[in-house]
C-alpha cells in the first residue's frame, strides 16, 4: 500500500471512530478512534459480506461500513465492560 493509502486508512479510521464514538455516547482519544474505527472497518466488512449487503463503494460506502462496525465493536466491548465490573462485585 502506498503511503497516501495508509494516510487515507488512518484518517478514514479516525473519522468512523470519531462518529461510532458519538453514537454509542463513548468519547475517547484520537489513537481510540482510530483504532475503533479501523477495526470497526474490518468487523463491519465482515457483517455487511455475510448479510449479503453493501454500503455502496466509495469513501461514503467505506465510512459507513466502517461506522455500523465500530458502533457493533463499542457495542460488544461495553457488553464485557459490564460483565467484567458484575463480576468484580
């Protein structure tokens, strides 16, 4: 991959964290956001080729797909969040 593509994976990450974050109402840094959202972009890739769906091509398509998959990742980690502080108790 070449560096521009890395820059534009990286800014594509923030931006979806970004907004995953907003949703799920869990702010968080720069590095989380783009970790979230690039992991979100794989798990969201994932969940829209085994539905059968896609979000359209282009860096619209990429950001939804990559937003509905860290809102799902958030989602998941504020599951075992819970469970770990219920567990705790």
């Amino acid at each position: 991959m070449d560096p521009i593509g890395i820059i534009i994976w990286i800014v594509l990450g923030a931006v979806a964290g970004f907004l995953a974050g907003k949703i799920m109402n869990s702010g968080g840094s720069l590095l989380t956001n783009i970790i979230v959202g690039i992991i979100g972009a794989f798990i969201g890739g994932i969940i829209f080729s085994a539905l059968g769906l896609s979000a359209g091509g282009g860096l619209i398509g990429s950001i939804i797909t990559a937003v509905i998959g860290a809102v799902v990742l958030l989602f998941v980690l504020g599951l075992v969040q819970k469970g770990k502080n219920k567990a705790i108790r």
